[in-house]
C-alpha cells in the first residue's frame, strides 16, 4: 500500500479482524444459522413420530406374559362347562353391547376382555391369523398408510409359515399375540395342565425363535370356546383372555359379503370401547378395511391399542 493508508496504525487492521471474527461467531452460534432464509420452522408433531406409530394411537413398549400366579393350580374351579362367546348388540346405532352377568363376572375374575370399559369413542381393531389366504399384506399396508394399530392373533403354524408377515407385523408395531398352537377348544385341555400350557408356549416359542422378542400376553381362546376353568388356567399362565364386542361373518372363504356390506356391518357395530373381531383370510374386510377406517374416524372415533385397556 501506499501514501496515507500506509500510515494507518497496524491496532486499527487489529481491531477490523477481530470485529469480523466476532460478527463471524456470533452468526455461527445464532439459532437461525442453519436457515439463513427465515426463521426456525416449529416441528411437525406427527411427521417426528416413528413411522409404526400412529398418531391416534397409544403405543406402548410390547411385554412379556406376566408372572405366573403362585396359587396351586387345583385351585381353579372345577366348572369346566364349555361355552361358545356372543354378545348381544344393542338396537341403538352406536350402543354398547352386553353380555349375561354371570359372564362378566368371570372376565373380571380370572382377567378376560372383551370391550373397554369406557365412554370415549374408541375403538381396537383386532385380527385373527389361523391360516394365510394371501390378504395380510394388503391389510398391513393399509394400516401402515393410515397408521392404525392392531393386534394380530397367530397360531404357531402361523408363524412357521409366514415369518416375513409375522417380522413386519412386529416391525410395523401392532400387537402379534398368542392364538394356540393347534387351534384346539381349550376346555378340552382343561384337565390336562401340561397339554393346555403347551398350546400356549409352543405359539409364544415360535414367535420368540422367529423375533427374538417376547409375545405379548394376550389370548384369544380358539373358535371363542371358554370355560371358567380355561380362563382361570389362562390367567396363572401369565395371559389376558381376549373376546370381541364385535364380529360377523367374515371367515367363510366361498360366502364372501360385498364390500360394502362389510363397511355398513362393522360401522353399524362400533361403539365406544369396541373391541372388533376382523379374520384376516376375508377378501371382504380387506377390501372394505380402508373405507371403515375412514367411516369411523369420520364418526369421531381413534383407533387405540389393546396396552391402553390392559397394560
């Protein structure tokens, strides 16, 4: 440089590069650093919840059976009388169903479900896996699409054949319980304790061979058939008992409803606190499932998790 800029005083050049560097840092640390365009956007809620969870749901961490209870096991009763479950639906659209009392006292004894106790409109979608018909990819896709939970009720030989359905139900993140190994009446195995928990662990050991995770502690009773010696057996084994308040006639593969009977017939029948029996080998329910889901979110109803009745 030369005449009067020479003479400039070299403090003056110091002072200059340590304002850049200041004014440099201080933008580095602002919080709108990285979006120089605008100011921070607030996150999405739902878009930052995992892709299995979803956002009228209450997702909780799958759990193991719980302990068995320490009570001798004669100490179940001995009324070993099998019955085949049904409710009857009430005449009011939207009614809550009922069940004899005698019933209902035996679910609360020995921990049966078969509806929420609640006057929420929620409800919780159930599907039973005895065999694959070629339809539960679509169902899981479309659960995925409107991210729905749901619980999945497999038998053993279930599992063994269709482990990539069994592993993206489990990473999807709906419920996958147990629904027997060979599919049999439990209450003819009720005098047997070896042969009725059998049924029970080789389903949950298959599934634990398959994922390396625990099977949730949930029981569907093959074909709906109990007895208060069943259910009470059930319950020392670790498991919750779990009916519906809500089914039809969906599992004939050769007497298939139309679709859209399927959609009048499950929204005529959800109610609140719902438990919706749905078999899986329907062409009808899985073509009818999307339009139900949006016919009863439109009612003003959210898909729950069964943890949310029974944690």
């Amino acid at each position: 440089m030369t005449g009067e800029a020479s003479r400039v005083p070299l403090f003056v050049y110091a002072l200059l590069v340590c304002t850049l560097l200041l004014v440099a840092f201080v933008a580095g640390c602002s919080p709108s650093g990285a979006h120089r365009d605008g100011p921070v956007p607030l996150p999405d809620p739902a878009a930052s919840l995992p892709a299995t969870i979803p956002p009228d749901g209450t997702p909780k961490a799958i759990t193991s059976p719980r302990e068995r209870r320490t009570e001798p096991e004669a100490e179940c009763p001995d009324d070993n009388e099998t019955r085949s479950w049904y409710y009857t639906a009430s005449s009011a659209p939207g009614g809550v169903p009922s069940v004899p009392a005698e019933v209902a006292r035996m679910l609360d004894t020995y921990r049966g479900l078969w509806r929420a106790d609640t006057s929420e409109k929620v409800v919780y979608l159930t599907f039973d896996e005895g065999y694959e018909a070629g339809f539960t990819p679509a169902i899981l896709d479309t659960l995925a699409r409107e991210r729905v939970p749901a619980a999945f009720f497999v038998t053993r030989s279930y599992i063994e054949n269709n482990p990539q359905l069994v592993r993206r139900m489990v990473a999807d993140g709906h419920i996958v319980a147990n629904h027997s190994d060979t599919h049999p009446s439990m209450p003819t195995l009720a005098g047997d304790p070896a042969a009725f928990e059998a049924e029970l662990a080789r389903c949950a050991e298959a599934f634990e061979a398959l994922t390396g995770e625990r099977m949730a502690s949930y029981f569907r009773p093959p074909m709906g058939e109990y007895s208060a010696r069943a259910l009470c057996m059930t319950e020392r084994l670790g498991y919750t008992s779990v009916f519906w308040s809500f089914a039809h006639r969906d599992w004939l593969l050769d007497d298939q409803p139309p679709a859209s009977v399927t959609v009048e017939r499950v929204v005529r029948g959800t109610h609140p606190g719902a438990i919706l029996l749905l078999h899986a080998v329907s062409a009808s329910n899985t073509e009818a499932l999307p339009e139900i889901i949006g016919q009863v979110r439109s009612a003003g109803y959210r898909f729950g998790a069964l943890y949310e009745i029974d944690p």
